[in-house]
C-alpha cells in the first residue's frame, strides 16, 4: 500500500509538473494546424518559440494572447513557452526542450538572463536563430530587439517624475532586482538625465530593492519615507514599484510622486482612484510580434541578417517601422504613457 | 537568582533578548524606532507571517512538518476570490469558505502522512508541486488587483493611526490586525488549556506513548495539518485586504520565512514543544530585522547577509539548548537507572 502510494505522489507531482507546462501542451496541438493550413506558404513553413517568464502574470499573458493572434494572422508557426513560476532552472529546462524540438528560432524574453545563456549558447551551435528582447546584456544570442533602449527609457522615466515633482525635491530609485540588467540601466540613465537637466532634484543614493512584489515594494517605500519624510519623489523599474509605493505614500499621508514602469491591471485600483497619476510600458505583445516578423525576415535571408538589419528597418508594428540599430540591438520606439484616460486601450 | 536562571535556560527568552537587542541597536542608529508610527508599522507588519507561524507551530508540536502551505492558500485564495467575485454579502462567509477549502487541503496533506506514516517533508514538498501546478496549470490563476465588494468594509477599517509628531507621518494600523490577535488568543488557548492541546503535545513528544494511553494519533495529527491549512488560508485573505492585489506568486517562498521565525522561537523540531508566546518573538525578531535595516542604513545588498547571520545565530542557540536540556534529561534518566539498580 505504501508504495503504491509512493508511486501515485511521484505522479501527481510529474502531472503537476506537466500541468504547469500546460502551456505549450495545447500551442503543439494548434501548430500542426496551422502548418496544415498554410501547405502553399512553405518558405514561411518556421516554428519560432517564444520564451517568456510566468504564465500567471499580466505580462506575459499579454505576450502569450499576441503571439497566438500573430500565428492566426500570418501563419507562422508562432508559440509561446513559459514557465509557472519564475524559478530560472524551469526556464533552462524549457529551452533545452525546444532544442531537441529543433525550432527554427528562439525568442527570449525572461528575467533570469544570466542563468539562461549556457543553454542559449547550446542552442545556437544547434544552428537556431536565438534572438532576445529586452536583454541587451545578454551575449548567447543573435539580435536583440528593444522596445526602446534602456537610456532612452530611464530618460524617459526621469521627464515623467520631473514633471509630477516640479523638477525639484529629493528622489529615490527603486529596481525589482539589484542584479536586473535592465532595470538598473534604467536606474543609472535616470539619474545621469537628472543630474544634467533637473539641478534642484537631489538623488537619495540607495537603491531600493523591491524583488517584484508589491508588497515588498510597499514596505520598502515606508520605510525610506520614515527615514526621509520629504522625500519628494519614487522612481519605480518593477512593475509592482508604482502600486507599492503608491499605496504607502497614499498611507502615510505624505506628498510625495511615483512614476515608473507599471501595468493598467496592477495599477488599477490606484490609478482610478488618483493615488498614482500616470505610469508607463510598453506592448510586451507588440514586441513580439515584431521580434517574430524579425526572426522570419532573417530566416527568409537564410538565416543571416546582413542586408536585412539595418538603421530605418520596418519590423511591421507601430513603434517599430523605424529602428536604430546598434551593433546586434535593434531599437524601436514604443514607449506608452498610461493614464487613466488611456486605460482601456491596453489591457493587461 | 534561580528564577531567572530559570527563566533565561528558556529557548523563548534567547529569543526574546537578541529582539531587545536588534529594537535598542535600531534605535541608536536611526533614532526612529520607538516612534508611534513605526511601532504601528511593524504591528501591522506581523500579521500574515504571524497567522501563518500559529498554524506552522501547531504542526511542529504534533511532530510533524509543513512546508506546502504558502501553495495551498495561494491556492485556496485563488478560488475563494473567484467564487466571491460580485459578491456584496458579509465578509465572514468568503472566510469560512477559504478556511473549508484550506482545511480539506490540509487535511489531504494530513491523511497522507499520518496514514502511511511518510516523513512529512517528502509529502508536503509533492503536494506544493502539486497546489502550485493545479494553481498555475489548470485553474491558470492571474493576478486580481480589484477584490471582492464584500472584502472592501474590512479592508478600509483602520484601528488606529499614528501621526509621527516630528516628522508628521502617520501610520495605519488595518482591521485585520485584529484577526491576528484573534487566531494568537485562539492558539494559545487551544494549546494550553483545551485536552486537545494536551494531546497534541503528548503525540509531538512520544507518539507510541500517546498511542499506548489511548489518544487517537492518526486523528491528533490530521487536525494538525488542517489547523495549518486554515490559518494560512486566512492569512492569504489578510495579505490581499492589507495590499489590496492577489498575486499567485506573491508567498512563494515564504514558507521558509514562516518556518525560521517558528523555530527561532524555540520549537522543536522534531515535535512535543513549543509555544505561542516564543512563537511571537521569532514572528518579531525577524518582521522587525527584514523592515529595520534600511532605517539602519544598511545597503541592501548586504541586507540578506544581516539576516542570515542573526538566524544562524538563533538557530544555533536554539540547537544548543536543546543539546543541552536532553543531556540532562539523559543524566536524570542515567540517575533513576542507577537508583532502580540500587533498589534490585
């Protein structure tokens, strides 16, 4: 008895296991339809798999709903691979799988980007294109597309907390990760605008860590607001930043702003009720699509992109019909700023 | 003289001085910490973790060990807050729903371990595969950033606000609080003063024994497990109300949070001892660590370095002490060996 049930655990933890790669379990079903479908398009005849981090957030799940739509409007044998959680190890594991799958190309699109490249590096001596986004610190790969670059971002950021502080006032950066590649170039590029243009703000030099979780963000944001009570501004990378510290600023009654990267869906509540005036993103969806539209105009040129990349490149989405391309990064222009007037145009 | 030796040889009390310790040396760095809105703040801290550890705590007094908890509320949150969605009735019922449905989690855990005697670790670490999966894979949980109307009254009440009167921050005491107060009442009564709790201790300590007077032990521990999966359930709930944003990810990992603030209040880990009070310390001393050290102004790099060391500290200690008391004990029993030898 015992081992039977012995047996039926070891099961019911593989099942779950399975259960969380669900993901890609039905997209399998589908790409043999839609290769069925499209038999006179064979040049277009690739399988390009998408990796991305947790299915369970927002994000992500915006990417995974684009990535299908773009299998449905082109063709193109498109899927989106992701893991449950955002333990790295799930992730390698995941692009070992589709190695041996032997896709045409690999679009990465994850946090642990460190973890990822000894696989990645795999991946390419097995003759697949690999192209990330917004991994512009990453090396095992081919091509790089970017919403924006990351200067341009933090830049970005800095004008939208600038304008809500009255350029002046003591600031803080908060980033989901200390050792995110992406949210500390923001960070930096920030600061560096900052201390250009905006002579009456003044850095409050910690960088907060807020691990990608609203509720860390929060406790993090009282705190630095007990320590410093005129502080005047939050500069939030996470997602999570803007609603964690919002809720704490709206907490302790203090007048102090938040502007950073965010989502209508997690800022929701804060956003309709006027805790937080405005965040901004991009399309995670959008990028997608055009990093897919990349990968088949290289494949197209056999699988080379001399000739193909170039400065003024069209990837065919708005915001990205005329990059900058820089090395093996190629740099769109999609940065939105999310309002409440705006909130229903992006979903996620 | 001897009282306090006494009263010091307690596992509890270690922790309760390294607490005193860390709240002096914060104050002397920040000068901030005995103000009224950081107090406030650090109550209000203790909520989730401390809901948690009382189930956590009964758990390890039974001898057993639960580590799928945070799974199983993010679970059994998930679907509380979807079955409640347009609901617009009293608050109490999707709580009593959330702690059913936490319950038979728990009491799936507890049925398969104390039927087929499994160590507890294995089967916990397979069955939070397997909630996270049913979670993530199946129910394809998202994030919920708008709660439940019903939620909304309990969510806005305050108890009481701190205003700082140097710095003019006020700080927020929320409703919940008070259903952390509750299940830390609850707890403590239901060890110390109900027959179960005494059973419960008496299966921790010597199952066979507990066994032989004739406690039903297969049932002693189920419960165990389902009180742990209940609390968590609730302290799901609490987490939510006080951030206002359900995440499936948001507990990951917290399990081992919870665990380390139970043991550094001098629980045993292999069962038959512990208490609510010790419980608390550690629910303290680490809450208060983990949000005092960028008041301290300690970069955060080095924060999880600080942490680390302040648990091997008490944990170690804690180790120790118990060395120690069954050293005696074994010299105790070694005496009575030696006095039964006199006797024959």
């Amino acid at each position: 008895m015992k081992k039977v049930l012995c047996l039926l655990l070891s099961v019911a933890m593989v099942l779950s296991l399975a259960a969380c790669g669900g993901s890609s379990a039905p997209a399998a079903s589908t790409e043999t339809q839609a290769a069925a479908e499209a038999p006179a398009a064979a040049k277009k005849d690739y399988k390009i798999a998408l990796v991305g981090g947790e299915t369970s957030s927002e994000w992500y799940m915006r990417v995974e709903k684009c990535i299908n739509d773009y299998r449905e409007e082109t063709g193109i044998n498109a899927t989106f691979n992701g893991p449950a959680t955002s333990d790295p190890t799930e992730t390698v594991s995941l692009i070992k799988d589709l190695i041996s799958q032997k896709v045409d190309a690999l679009i990465i699109n994850v946090d642990c980007q460190d973890a990822v490249e000894p696989a990645l590096k795999d991946a390419r001596e097995a003759g697949i294109l690999v192209i990330s986004t917004e991994g512009t610190g990453m090396t095992n790969r081919d091509y790089d597309v970017e919403p924006c670059d990351n200067k341009y971002y933090g830049e970005y950021m800095m004008q939208g907390l600038a304008k809500q502080m009255g350029e002046k006032g003591k600031y803080v950066v908060m980033v989901g990760d200390l050792t995110s590649t992406s949210h500390n170039a923001w960070a930096d590029a920030a600061i560096a605008y900052q201390k250009e243009n905006y002579p009456d703000m003044e850095l409050i030099d910690e960088r907060l860590e807020s691990q990608v979780n609203a509720e860390v963000a929060y406790e993090r944001a009282k705190e630095i607001l007990k320590k410093y009570p005129d502080l005047g501004g939050i500069l939030g990378c996470s997602s999570f930043d803007p609603l964690g510290a919002s809720k704490a600023i709206k907490e302790l009654g203090l007048d102090c702003k938040t502007f950073g990267n965010g989502t209508m869906l997690t800022d929701e509540e804060v956003l309709k009720d006027g805790t937080l005036e405005a965040i901004t993103f991009w399309d995670p969806g959008l990028t997608a699509k055009a990093t897919c539209n990349l990968a088949v105009m290289i494949l197209d040129n056999g699988g080379k992109g001399d000739g193909v990349v170039k400065n003024g490149m069209d990837l065919g989405y708005e915001g990205y019909d005329n990059c900058t391309v820089d090395g093996v990064c190629i740099y769109g222009n999609a940065l939105v700023y999310g309002t409440v007037d705006n909130f229903d145009e992006y979903p996620f | 003289m001897n009282k306090i030796k006494k009263l010091l040889s307690l596992p509890e009390s270690f922790c309760l001085l390294i607490t005193i310790v860390l709240f002096i040396v914060i104050q002397l760095r920040s000068g901030q910490f005995f103000t009224s809105n950081n107090i406030t703040d650090l109550l209000a801290s203790y909520t989730v973790p401390g809901i948690m550890a009382m189930g956590s705590l009964i758990v390890f007094i039974s001898g057993g060990l639960d580590i799928s908890f945070p799974a199983l509320c993010s679970l059994g949150g998930f679907i509380t807050l979807t079955v409640f969605k347009d609901f617009t009735g009293s608050v109490i019922i999707p709580f009593l729903f959330c702690s059913l449905v936490c319950g038979l989690l728990g009491m799936f855990n507890g049925v398969i371990i104390a039927k087929f005697r499994f160590a507890p670790l294995i089967v916990t670490l397979a069955t939070e595969a397997l909630f996270w999966g049913i979670l993530h894979g199946i129910l394809r949980a998202r994030e919920i950033s708008v709660l439940p109307a019903c939620f909304e009254k309990l969510q806005d009440s305050v108890i009481w606000v701190a205003t700082n009167p140097e710095t003019g921050i006020s700080s927020q005491l929320p409703g919940v609080f008070l259903i952390f107060v509750g299940v830390v009442i609850l707890s403590s009564l239901l060890l110390r003063k109900t027959v179960y709790g005494r059973k419960l201790f008496a299966v921790g300590g010597n199952p066979s024994a507990a066994e032989n007077v004739g406690i039903n032990v297969f049932w002693i521990r189920v419960s165990a497990y389902i009180i742990s999966g209940i609390t968590a359930g609730i302290a799901c709930l609490c987490r939510s109300m006080i951030i206002g944003n359900y995440h499936p990810n948001a507990l990951y990992g917290y399990e081992y949070n919870v665990i380390s603030m139970v043991v550094l209040g001098g629980c045993s880990l292999s069962g038959g001892r512990g208490s609510v009070i010790g419980t608390i310390f550690g629910v303290i001393l680490i809450q208060t660590m983990n949000l005092s050290l960028t008041l301290m102004n300690v970069p955060t790099y080095w924060q999880k370095f600080c942490t680390g060391v302040i648990m091997i500290i008490g944990i170690s200690y804690s180790a120790y002490r118990t060395m120690k008391s069954s050293q005696t004990l074994s010299g105790v029993m070694n005496k009575t060996d030696d006095k039964v030898k006199e006797v024959k």
